[in-house]
C-alpha cells in the first residue's frame, strides 16, 4: 500500500475508535443527585465556565461548613455543603490552616485515613508541623459519603 493510503486508514482507524468511546466525567463531577445528574463532557471547554479552580467547588457545590473541634474521634470536625472529593479536602485543609498556619510551609499531611464509626464515615488527618509535632484531625464525612450512593 501506498504511504498515503497507509496514512488515511490509519487516520480513519483513530477517528473510529475516538468516536466510539464513551463520554463519562471524572468522579468529581457528577452531582449528588444522581438521577437528575447530566453528564459532563470533559472535552468540552463550556462545561467548566461555571467551574472556579481557585474554590476547588463543582457549580454545584454549596459554600462547604466546618462545625466543631476536630480533636478526637467523639468530637470531629462536620463537613458539610462538599460533594466532590477536592471540596472536602480543600474544607478540610482551611479547617487545619486556620489553626496552624499555611500548608507546606508550616504544616504538611503526613497521613490520611477513613474510619467507619457506626453510622458515621470519618477522615483521619495527621499532619506534621514544621517542628516536628504531629497533629490529628478528624472529620465527620458522612454528608460527602452518603451523597455518592
């Protein structure tokens, strides 16, 4: 076959093959409600007009509430108003700024894990000062949980 031809099937292949492939959002933006979620095109740059990086908020998204001390597993810190995963790590990022200063300069995560409590799904931050002290947050994430089933 000529080089040319080669070329075009190669082309018309690909074309094929990209036209095929399903549309799905990432996870982080499908709405709560996911019977009335409409899918967003990822390829289309209007989908995002809306979309402020800055908050790390989906449009849909409300102004995300932090209520309570985060000092133990009795008496975590509630997030609420957050359905994306960056929103609730941006929630709970201001949430151990506002107590030990700015991330990466005088504190970083050192660790994360989720817990089960009963009905309750829990985020546990430990963080590590720029001494060397570590700090434990935990948070009450069951609003953000329950919203994904």
């Amino acid at each position: 076959m000529p080089k040319k031809s080669v070329l075009l099937l190669l082309l018309a292949s690909c074309l094929l093959i990209s036209c095929r492939q399903e549309k799905v959002p990432p996870a982080d933006l499908i709405t709560p409600d996911q019977e009335s979620a409409e899918l967003i095109d990822p390829m289309n740059p209007e989908a995002f007009a809306d979309y402020d990086p800055e908050a790390g908020l989906a449009p849909e998204d409300p102004i995300p509430e932090v209520k309570g001390p985060g000092s133990s597993l009795s008496s975590p810190a509630v997030i609420t108003g957050v359905f994306t995963r960056l929103g609730k790590m941006e929630a709970e990022s201001d949430f151990i700024s506002e107590k030990l200063g700015k991330e990466g300069e005088d504190w970083k995560i050192k660790s994360t894990s989720v817990r089960s409590m009963g009905s309750k799904t829990l985020d546990e931050v430990i963080v590590e000062t720029k001494g060397n002290t570590q700090n434990t947050f935990y948070f009450d994430i069951t609003e953000y949980e329950n919203s994904w089933q």
